[in-house]
C-alpha cells in the first residue's frame, strides 16, 4: 500500500519519522509532498496513491478524480471542511478526521489570545484580568471543552451553547448550559468560537448576534474565519470601541480592519492553532494509525462521511 502525505503545512520533522516508522511497520510504502504551492502537484502525486493524509490541504472533486487507486482520506485534525465528502463518497473512499489529538494546541492559543486582548494587545497601560469574567463556549467538543476548563482554572465562569453537547459533562465540569445562541452572546464577556464551518454556520456570527456581547466584550474565533459575517463584524467594530476580534484565521478585510480598529483586533499571520510539536505528533501518529488499521483489519470508527 502507498500512503501519500500532502501537508501544504508541514509537521514538525518528529512527527513525518514518526508517520513514515508506522506506515513502514505495517509494510506501506510512505510519499512526502510538502510545502507544495501548485495544486498541480497534488494532482500529480495523488495518482497512484492508496490512502492521503492531510491537514488543511483542499481535498477537491479534481483531486478524487486524480487519485484512481484512493480508499482512504485522513484529515490529520479536527475539522474537515476542506474534503469534499460528496466526491468521496460517490466514489467510496473512506474519509476520516483525528478528533481530539490537535485540541490542546488550539485550546492553549484561544486562552492566550484572551489575556493577550485584555492586556491591549501586551502595549502599555491598564488592561482587565481574565479573572471573574463569564467565558462563552460556543461548541462544547474536544476544543471547546478544554477551553472551557482551562478557563475555569484561570476564575472564570463558564456558559456554554451546544444544542449536541451531554448535559451531564457540562454538569460536571461546572459549565452552565444555555438555550440559544443569542443568550450565549448577550451573556459573555468572552466567546470562544468552535463550530464547523457548514452551509449552515457561515456567516452566523452576524451584525445582530455580535452587537448582543456586553460592553468590553471579546470575540475569540480558533475554529474558521467564514463562520463570521465579516461585514457585520466591522460595522460592530465601527459602532464600539470597546468591541474586541482576536482571530487565528486572518479575515478577508484584515488590512481594513488593522487600519482602522489597530487596539481592537489581532490576527495571527498563519493559522496556527494547532501548530505545536505535541499537535503534530498527536494528529500525525493518529492518522497514519487510523489508515493501517482500516486498510488492515477494515477499522471505520473516525470514519466521518457515513
Ligand atoms: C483543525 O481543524 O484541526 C484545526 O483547525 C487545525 O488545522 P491545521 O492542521 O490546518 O492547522
């Protein structure tokens, strides 16, 4: 079997030994395609390939239509709205995420990223403590939770809305559960965003949604820059000095908006929530796991296009 690993965003070199050693236990044959620009590339490398592992790399119809011998696609990562599942689907490649194994990464730079903005961005003067603000959780799963606990432990109090979350983890990790998106907003000194982004999602975090956050409020997106309604995020911007954006996904408009509003947003100049040694080991070691063991012993548990 052969295993291509596309990573336009490449792992830490620990972490390709680490994939290689286990594909090559297994008697898999391992091929690099790394920091590559030209999707050309990817087209030309996906050919004759049994399994692509991939972290935000497009995974598009052109790309299934290249790969003739494909069975499987492992996003090494949570999310995976970069892999058409419908072009998968139709032709039966099995598609997989890594859910929980990048999570800390992107938790530890959602709680950095809020004392960051209550510092006025670690410029001089007198910023706020996290301490003793209410923290929305907007998604309660591996990222969201973790977030929230991290939080906890700072002396936060912590809401959350997640109409698929078990009330009784919430109960137990102290996280009151709300009723809607709406009264998560109206209620939070801080949200952290870590919803999908789905046709559903996009643009949901609107001009009416966002101008419910209280006075001194900070919206903290980790999760994907097209579920904010860019347009209506700036006109908050515009109307409230006191609004803050902290982002790990830069927004289409970021130039506008760092001319303009330079103390009330931050963005990172590449994503790189997940973007740690341990991360890229974790998710790695993960996928090239999963791919064994399903082309071995026909294992679908992360399976995600069911
Ligand atoms: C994820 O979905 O797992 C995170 O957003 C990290 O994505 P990345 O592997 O593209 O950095």
């Amino acid at each position: 079997m052969k295993v291509l690993v596309a990573t336009e965003k490449p792992f830490a070199k620990a972490a390709v030994d680490g994939i290689k050693q286990i594909l090559s236990d297994a008697n898999f044959e391992t091929v690099m395609l790394e920091k590559y620009t030209d999707k050309a590339e990817l087209l030309n490398a996906v050919a004759d390939v049994d399994a692509l592992i991939i972290r935000s790399d497009k995974v598009t119809p052109e790309v299934v239509d290249a790969a003739k011998n494909l069975k499987i696609v492992v996003r090494a990562g949570a999310g995976y709205d970069n892999v058409d599942l419908a072009a998968c689907t139709a032709r039966g490649i099995v598609v997989m995420n890594t859910p929980g194994q990048n999570s800390n990464a992107v938790a530890e730079l959602a709680l950095g990223m809020m004392i960051y903005m209550s510092r006025n961005k670690f410029t001089p003067g007198t910023g706020k403590e996290i301490k003793g603000k209410r923290l929305g959780i907007h998604a309660y799963g591996n990222v969201g939770r973790l977030v929230g606990l991290y939080g906890k432990a700072f002396g936060m109090e912590v809401i959350t809305f997640d109409p698929y979350a078990n009330p009784e983890v919430c109960q137990n990790d102290g996280v009151k559960m709300v009723q809607s998106v709406e009264e998560l907003y109206s209620n939070s000194d801080f949200v952290s965003v870590h919803i999908p982004a789905t046709p559903e999602t996009k643009k949901s975090l609107n001009y009416d949604l966002l101008s419910k956050m209280p006075k001194g409020a900070a919206l903290i997106n980790t999760a994907r820059k097209e579920v904010v309604d860019e347009e209506g995020l700036e006109k908050v911007l515009a109307e409230r000095a006191d609004f803050k954006y902290a982002s790990d996904v830069a927004p289409e408009n970021l130039a506008q908006l760092m001319e303009k509003y330079p103390a009330q947003v931050f963005a990172t100049a590449k994503k790189m929530g997940a973007e740690t040694a341990e991360a890229n080991m974790n998710a790695g070691l993960a996928a090239a796991r999963q791919i064994v063991d399903f082309l071995v012993n026909g294992n679908r548990r992360f399976q995600v296009n069911k």
